[in-house]
C-alpha cells in the first residue's frame, strides 16, 4: 500500500504579504497612500479575509498605518527611524559577518564572490536596479552562512525596511564605487576567514548607508 505524504502549503496571506510588501518597498503603493481593498483583492483574485490578514501582518512589520474607520495606509519613514533601526542592523550585520567566517562552505564563498563579481559588472553598466537586486542577494547569503536562525529573524524585517529607502535613494557615483570596495573587502575577508574584520567592514557598510540616507533622501529634515 503506497502511502501519501502531505505537503504544508503556504497560507495565502503569507504570499499576499510578500507581493505587497514588494510593492511598498519598489514604489508601486506610495508613502501616505491608502491601500483600496477592492483594487487589490481584484488586482490578485482573492477575497478580503487574507487581504485583511496580510494588512495586520504588515502594520505590525511596520510598513502599514491601521486608522479606525479609514483603513489601512502605507507609512512615511523619516529620517529618525532609520537613525534608530541602522545602528542596530550594523551590529546585527557584525555578528553576521564573525558567524559566517567560522560556519560558511567554499562552495558558499565561491558563490558569494560569483554574485560580487555580477554585482560589479551593474555598477560597471550603471545598472542600479540590477546593482541592488544582486546586493540584496549577496546580504542574504552572508546571513544564511552565519548559521543562526534567531540572527536572521531579527534583521529580516530591519533588511525590508533599507530595501524600501535604497528605491528612492540615488547614489552618488563616488558613494557607489565606494560600496563596490567595500563588498570587494568583504569577500576578501571571508575568504580568508578573517570574521573580525569582516564583522567592522559590514558595520561601516551601514553606516555608510545612514550617511546617504541623511544627506540625500532626508536633507531637510536635519
């Protein structure tokens, strides 16, 4: 007698969750925007029961403003809450880098040099988009080297929020070469298993980020 294994499909809110959270973070539903539970549950073909879940998940993830009798809107971040999430994911990013030393495969450093050499040839076209899509990547694969679950949880939705400022940021083309030495180091390091000094290189790879974030994006807010 053959037996049926049963497979855990994902709850439909989780996917609605990812989709509109990308759209937050690309631009497609804008700062101040009210979210229309009409247009989107016809946009994605399901009903409101998931698309409220979905909305509950993000407010509380930060991305969304649940107003009582006005609904769901999506939130304006300023300058003060990436001054008070960076620090954080800097250090966060630090014990990253140390735990990938001590854990990552060679096969992993040989596809983390492969995605910074990718990474490399946007910046080389000019390709910002690329550019990020391949960061975030390689960010991702350092943290899944580290080997610690309960890091990645912390730093996931603290990762989202960046991803959603690096679409309105443009960066200088001096900050960009810059961010492309820096990955370059990082590599270097971890090859050479040297956690300590890629730990301090991820860290001011952050705060490199604020920098950007407070002389571009939020000038007239300092």
């Amino acid at each position: 007698m053959s037996l049926t294994e049963t497979i855990d499909r994902r709850p439909l809110h989780h996917e609605l969750v990812d989709r509109l959270r990308d759209m937050i973070i690309e631009g497609q539903l804008e700062p101040g925007q009210k979210i229309s539970e009409k247009a989107l549950c016809e946009r994605f073909g399901v009903s409101r029961t998931p698309l409220r879940e979905a909305v509950k998940i993000l407010a509380a993830e930060g991305f969304l403003k649940l107003t009582p009798h006005r609904g769901a809107s999506v939130v304006k971040l300023t300058l003060k809450d990436f001054e008070e999430a960076l620090p954080i994911m800097g250090a966060l990013d630090a014990v990253a880098g140390e735990l990938a030393c001590q854990n990552a495969t060679e096969a992993e450093i040989a596809k983390l040099e492969d995605l910074t050499a990718r990474m490399t040839e946007r910046f080389e076209a000019d390709d910002l988009i690329g550019y990020y899509k391949l960061n975030s990547r390689i960010h991702q694969l350092i943290m899944e080297m580290a080997r610690n679950p309960t890091l990645t949880r912390s730093t996931r939705v603290l990762s989202e929020r960046m991803r959603r400022a690096r679409y309105e940021l443009n960066m200088s083309p001096a900050r960009w070469a810059q961010a492309v030495d820096e990955h370059q180091a990082m590599v270097k390091a971890i090859k050479n298993r040297k956690g300590v000094q890629l730990g301090r290189i991820m860290k001011v790879h952050v705060i490199h980020k604020l920098q950007d974030l407070q002389a571009h994006l939020f000038a007239e807010e300092r």
